[in-house]
C-alpha cells in the first residue's frame, strides 16, 4: 500500500465514544489519545504527558511497544506491534507519530478491523467551530489564487474545503495546490493536492434554506504537513477540538431533558 492509497481513519470526539486506546510499553499500559490512525501507523497522544517522562518510558524496554485499541464493534482486542517514528510536546501532551509493524498479520486485515470499529470510509476529520469560520485560499502551482473557501474539517493529513460550485472546474481531481489558511491567530501556507470533489445540496450554519456547494477533500503535502513546527500546531488545533467536542457532548449527555 502506498502511501497515495493509504485510507486514513480520522477521528472526532463522536468516533472515539466506545473506543479505547492503550500503548503497552514493556509492563506498563498507558491510556492514550487518539488522534488519526490508518492501515499504516497512528498518531496518538499522552495527554498532560511531558517529552521527558515520555522518551523515559520507552526507554525503560527493549520490547516492542504495542497499541491496543478495544471496541464492541471487535470480538477481541485488536493489538498492533509499532515503532516510534517521532515524538513532539505540544499544549496538551506529548504526540507520537507510530508505525504498525505488521498492517496485516495472519489472523487480522487490519484495514478491515479498522473499518469496522470506526465504521466509517476514511473521511472523517474534525470539524471547526461553526462560530468561527476559518477563510480557505487556494493557490496553483504558480501561487495565482483558483478558488476562495471555508475549511469543513482538519486533519494532520488534510482538511475538507467547501467553495462554490462554480470553482470547482478550476480545481479537478490531482490539482496540485497551495493552501493558505490561519489556525489560532497562526498562518499556514502548505503544499497539497486535490483528492475529491463533489457538490452537494446542504444548509450551511446559520440557515435554513439548502444550498449547493463545492466540497474538496484535500491532503498536504508529506513533507509539508511533517515538518515540525506545522506538525505541532495542527496537534495543538486537532486535540483542543476533540477536547472540546467531548466535552460538549458530555455536557449535552447531563442535561436534563426539556418537557
């Protein structure tokens, strides 16, 4: 599997209900964060965790850390051997980029498993305020603006943009692209490319009458989206908003009920 075909299984707060995730490393087991997963590797989080105590755990062990993750949806554990490919302290805990050893092992299609506990076909990503929104540009390899947007969702690996319908012959299938966008008062100006488009009849936030609307699914360029600083602060953006989607729901869960 290239890395071009890999499906990534991106994760919210609402994925995660039912689910979860533990690294072993050596006899310890450590409930982590999880933050994006695919056939591939994971990229997970010890939340409140410094860089320090971190590298010392993994340290502690020759053997090879494992990731568990327990689910209803699986009639066992499904436990995936890995190896740190990187580690960043971030606002919320320590990230670790982690590399499955065996994406399929004699009794498990890992792709599979994966599909059947997130239940989902790779696009789900974690979606922003919808106070808040957050202005797209799209640029060509030349740096001429194509298209204007509205980010529908983020990733470590790529972002959903909605444009209008009458951009989206400007912007097919494969179109390499540079996007600049700002996270949290910080500008980002990344390589990427098009993967999808489609148009869809919705009611934007704020509305109640249904609109048509361009929706690209666009992945950042690998070296783009891996440098570190880039790396981090869409960490940073990623958990806060999982964070702050579990803790909606937890609120909305304790509510009580209107008669």
């Amino acid at each position: 599997m290239t890395a071009s075909q890999r499906r990534h299984y991106r994760v919210t707060g609402d994925d995660l209900n039912g689910i979860d995730v533990t690294m072993k490393v050596g006899e310890h087991r450590r409930p982590v964060h999880l933050m994006d997963i695919s056939a591939a590797g994971a990229a997970i989080a010890f939340l409140e965790a410094k860089r320090g105590d971190v590298e010392s755990l993994l340290r502690s062990t020759r053997d090879v850390p494992t990731v568990r993750i327990d689910s209803g949806r699986l009639s066992s554990s499904l436990d995936i051997p890995c190896r740190i490919a990187h580690l960043q302290e971030v606002a919320s805990g320590v990230v670790c980029g982690v590399a499955f050893l065996r994406r399929i092992d004699e009794s498990v299609n890992l792709d599979r498993a994966l599909l059947r506990i997130f239940n989902r076909r790779g696009a789900v990503r974690v979606e922003p305020d919808a106070k808040n929104a957050i202005h797209v540009a799209i640029d060509d390899a030349k740096g001429a603006l194509i298209a204007e947007g509205f980010l529908r969702d983020l990733s470590l690996t790529g972002m959903g943009v909605t444009v209008p319908p009458e951009r989206m012959n400007a912007v097919p299938n494969g179109t390499n692209v540079r996007l600049r966008f700002s996270i949290d008062n910080a500008p980002f100006d990344l390589n990427a490319a098009v993967r999808f488009g489609k148009v869809n009849t919705v009611v934007l936030p704020g509305d109640v009458v249904p609109h048509e609307v361009g929706m690209l699914g666009i992945e950042f360029d690998e070296n783009a989206r891996n440098h570190p600083d880039t790396r981090k602060r869409l960490a940073n953006w990623v958990m806060r908003r999982q964070r702050e989607i579990q803790r909606m729901q937890r609120e909305a869960a304790g509510a009580p009920r209107r008669r």
